[in-house]
C-alpha cells in the first residue's frame, strides 16, 4: 500500500511540472575571482558558485546560468598557454559525454573528473537546481591522440548529471580552443527546450539563427564575456534585440569586468519585454532571479504587440556609477549622416550611395521638453563590413537614430551620461525594405543614456512579396536620453576574414575596416579583365 501511494504521489508530481505555465530562472552577474595557482583559483571560484546556488534554491529557482570565463578567467588562460599550451590542462577539465549520463559528483576522489566539476555537479543535486557552468574542456583528439581545448558550457540536471554540453563555435581572440561544431539542445523537466550558445556566437548564423530553425527550441541560454562597443553592439543592446526578433525567453549571464567593458546581464521574455536587466560599474556580483512564462511556440513580436515597462524599484541604485562604465566605440568607417530636422519634425528617406539600401525615418522632437539638450542626434544608415576584433569582418546594414556628443559627425556613436540634458522624441519611426535570404537576420538596436534597452516599442517584419520583406520599427511612448534606436542588421554572406581580404585586395584596412564598396569594385574590375582577356584570345585562335 505505501508502494502504491509513493506512485501515486510521483505521478501527481510530474504532472503537476507538466502543467506549470512558468519556471523560475537565475542568472547571474559573475565577478571572478583571481588567485595565481589553479587550486586556489577554483577553490575560491567553486564556493562563491555554490553559494550563488543556494541562494538561488531559496528562492526557488529552477535553473541557474553562470557566465563565460566564470571559473577560469581569460587572463589567467593566456598566461598559462604563454608558458606553454599543456600549462592549460591544469585548468581545464574532462567532461563526460551525455549519453554517458555520468553524475561527477559520484566520483569522489576526483579520479577522473576535476574537483571543480565534481562540487558543482553535488551542489546541484543537493539543492535540485538545473546548472549551466562554463569552463575549459580538455579531450582527447580519438583520431591524432593529442590533447585538445575547448571553450564549453556543461548543463546538469537536477540530480547533478551532465545531461549536455556545448563547445562554442565562434572563437574570439582564444587561439588555444578548438571550435565546436555541434548545435546543442536539450528540455528540461518543466518541459521547456533550450538552445545554448557562446558570447561571440550570437553575431553568427550558425549557431544563433540555425539553432531556432527545425527545433522546439523557445528558450536560448547565453553565457557571455561580452566586450562592448557602442553605438550597435553594447551587450544588453544586441542580446534584447535577438531575443525580440525572435520571439524566445533568452537567459543572460555575463561575466562582471567592467574595466574591459564586459558586464550586463538579463532575462528576456518572448513578447520582448525585459524581466531583468542589470550592468553597473562596481565590482560585484548579482544574481537576478525571475518567473519566466513557458511558451509552446516562439512568437516574434508584431506591430500589434505593446511591449511592457519593466520598473525595477533599485533601478537608481543599480544605476547610479554607470557614466564610469567604460565603452568602446566602433571604428567603421563609411557612415552617412543626415541631420535632423530644425522645427522638430523629420520625414525623410536615407539610403546608401548606390541606393541598394535605404530606410524612412519619420520622428517627431518635443522641442519644449529640453531648451537647449547637452547633446544631439543624427540619422546614419551603412551598408558593408564592420570589424569582429582583430580577425573578422561582418557584413552589417545599419539604419538608426544616433546620439552625438556634439554637431560633428565623428563625435557620433557615443555613449552619453545620463546626467546629461537630452531632447525628448514624441515620436520615432523606421521602415525598411529588405531581400527575403537565407543568410540575413535584421534585429531591433536599442540603447540608452543608462546602457539598458530601450522597453516601450514595436518591432516587425511583414511579407511584402516572394522576396522583399517590410521591417518596421516605432517607439510607443515618449523617450529621452536615447543613444541608439534602429534597424541592425546582420549580412552573413560579406562575412570574411581580416587577412583574406587584405591580401586579396593588397590594400591598407584601415583600423580592420574595408567598406563592401571597395570590395564590390575590386571583382568588377577583375571580372571585366577576364572577359576582355578571353576576347583577346578569342579573336587571335
């Protein structure tokens, strides 16, 4: 009989997790902690981790997502490898494929498995917690034998077992890592399927766009050491901006550096609003804890949709030492610029000098909000290659509504303080008409004074036909202190490598930036010295 009613109680159990409508996420905002030897670094780093854990089990959390470079910070990794690359096994660990389903916390005396991965692996059993960790991996190469690294995230499920991993794919500025190549998922048993990338990842459509194509995958994880640049990718910016676009629940975790302009982390909800958003300048670490609706399906949002205010009641003390965050801003040369107009309304269009990209802008400025704002704005519209670091160039189109610290073009794209006095739009709107490809993805880029997103508006795409598509944008309510608001957008095709198109071109980049113009003009002129050579040949058989 009590066998029975022990049945019973299990069943009513798991359907109960079967029709729960949200799951309560922990993300947080890591400061990590440095120390000279492995031992004491994972040691500090693993309690302060476990603590964050039974915090978060208090509070009832499901799941906890912990940053890249979390336990082992990107520093003390290329110090290692400086001395030489096996100095980088003392700070990687073995991960257990899973389909082995192996509970590391069960080998005990660290015989196979890093001490490091053992205590997490106890910890979320003991507080029944799903935890995503990231750290170095170290695997033997099956085919060579040698040793490999890689940069990955390990997913354990609440009875501590590893139940899935990922190697990120995209590597920047870590030529120590192998790249991963595997798209990873899993669901949980609340019934939510998740897709997990990398930092770097998210600027690349594979992973970040393949992932939501042929799965039921409606929540991402995202674990970051994002390095910032302001005006288009600031992290909480770019990371909002996807999760709208695509209509997922995305769970941010960023590495806390504010000196190397990493930190920012969130929870985005499916309708685009934002749950949680936290970046500040201290030297802290913050876990931010939120019910997160299950959705079924994904739901990019619509015209029709209204985005809802999040209003975070320590919003002034969260945010009160963000002027000192220290930003870059990005050095791509070839913007065009329009001023807005005199008597506070703008209706015009902008395109690119060959016209194959324009936008309208249609913007209404309260000229009585501020007499004179301490800084104003510009129009800007680019088509063409912008730098990934010091490696990569990605093909972007951009059009946007810009902040400038004053009436040059080169103080535009900026960060502001948000003490200072700003104009307030009445009215902002963006349309644009874009090819339907398979390798484009067109997201909102938001930002303002205090480097969070902007909540109040409306982003869509609309089938005008077959292959032209109709991206419109527009606040829905009035807004001040704006740095960035427009249309980002990501062309995977130009995407090349820094070296490559140097070479090929055998012209300067300039800071790491060619335009697509130059590159454009460079096949014309050699593919018509082909045809005129071959009409030589032709003439003289």
């Amino acid at each position: 009989m009590a066998g029975f009613s022990c049945f019973v109680f299990i069943v009513f159990i798991s359907r109960c997790y079967s029709l729960r409508s949200s799951y309560t996420a922990a993300v947080v905002n890591y400061l990590h902690i440095y120390a000279d030897y492995p031992k004491e670094l994972f040691k500090e780093n693993v309690e302060q981790y476990v603590n964050l854990m039974r915090n978060a089990s208090r509070e009832y959390a499901d799941i906890i997502v912990f940053p890249e470079y979390g336990l082992v910070d990107l520093y003390t990794i290329y110090s290692a490898v400086d001395k030489n690359i096996t100095e980088l096994e003392k700070y990687s660990s073995y991960i257990p494929e899973p389909s082995e389903k192996v509970v590391p916390c069960e080998d005990s005396k660290y015989q196979k498995y890093e001490q490091q991965l053992v205590e997490i692996s106890c910890a979320a059993r003991i507080h029944a917690i799903y935890t995503v960790i990231n750290l170095p991996e170290k695997a033997i190469n099956k085919d060579t034998g040698e040793m490999e690294f890689y940069n990955t995230n390990a997913i354990l499920d609440k009875s501590g077992t590893v139940i899935a991993k990922f190697r990120k794919i995209n590597l920047s500025e870590e030529p120590f890592f192998e790249p991963g190549t595997e798209i990873v998922t899993f669901t949980t048993d609340f019934n939510v399927t998740f897709g997990i990338f990398t930092c770097f990842d998210l600027l690349f459509q594979y992973p970040a766009l393949d992932i939501l194509s042929g799965t039921n995958v409606t929540d991402i994880i995202f674990p970051t050491a994002w390095y910032s640049k302001t005006p288009f990718i600031q992290g909480l910016s770019i990371q909002h901006g996807y999760a709208k676009s695509k209509g997922v629940n995305m769970l941010v975790s960023a590495l806390q550096e504010p000196d190397n302009s990493d930190g920012g982390s969130a929870i985005y909800l499916s309708d685009g609003s934002i749950a949680e958003a936290f970046i500040t300048n201290k030297r802290e670490s913050r876990v931010l804890i939120h019910d997160v609706p299950i959705v079924k399906t994904r739901a990019p949002s619509t015209c029709e949709t209204f985005n809802k205010t999040i209003k975070k009641s320590s919003q002034k003390e969260e945010f009160r030492d963000i002027d000192n965050f220290p930003l870059k801003r990005d050095t791509t040369t070839g913007y065009i610029y329009e001023s807005l107009g005199k008597r506070g309304k703008t209706l015009t269009r902008v395109c690119t000098d060959n016209e194959d990209f324009c936008c309208i802008f249609n913007i209404t400025v309260d000229n009585s909000s501020v007499p004179k704002p301490d800084y104003g704005h510009r129009i800007t519209i680019y088509k063409g290659l912008t730098s990934y670091g010091s490696k990569i160039l990605g093909g972007i189109r951009v059009c946007a509504l810009v902040a400038c610290l004053n009436e040059t073009e080169e103080s535009c794209g900026f960060r502001t303080n948000t003490s200072h006095k700003s104009a307030k739009f009445k009215s902002i709107e963006i349309q644009a008409v874009v090819d339907i490809t398979n390798d484009t993805h067109n997201q909102p880029s938001t930002l303002k004074a205090d480097l969070t997103p902007v909540s109040d508006y409306v982003y869509c795409e609309t089938m005008i036909s077959e292959s032209k598509m109709k991206i419109k944008m527009a606040i829905t309510s009035p807004q001040d202190s704006l740095v960035t608001f427009g249309i980002y957008g990501r062309m995977y095709g130009l995407d090349a490598l820094q070296e490559d198109i140097a070479a090929a071109t055998a012209l300067p980049v300039e800071k790491g930036v060619l335009n697509v113009g130059i590159i454009i003009a460079i096949v014309c002129v050699s593919t018509l010295l082909l045809v005129v050579t071959a009409v030589i040949l032709w003439k003289r058989s």
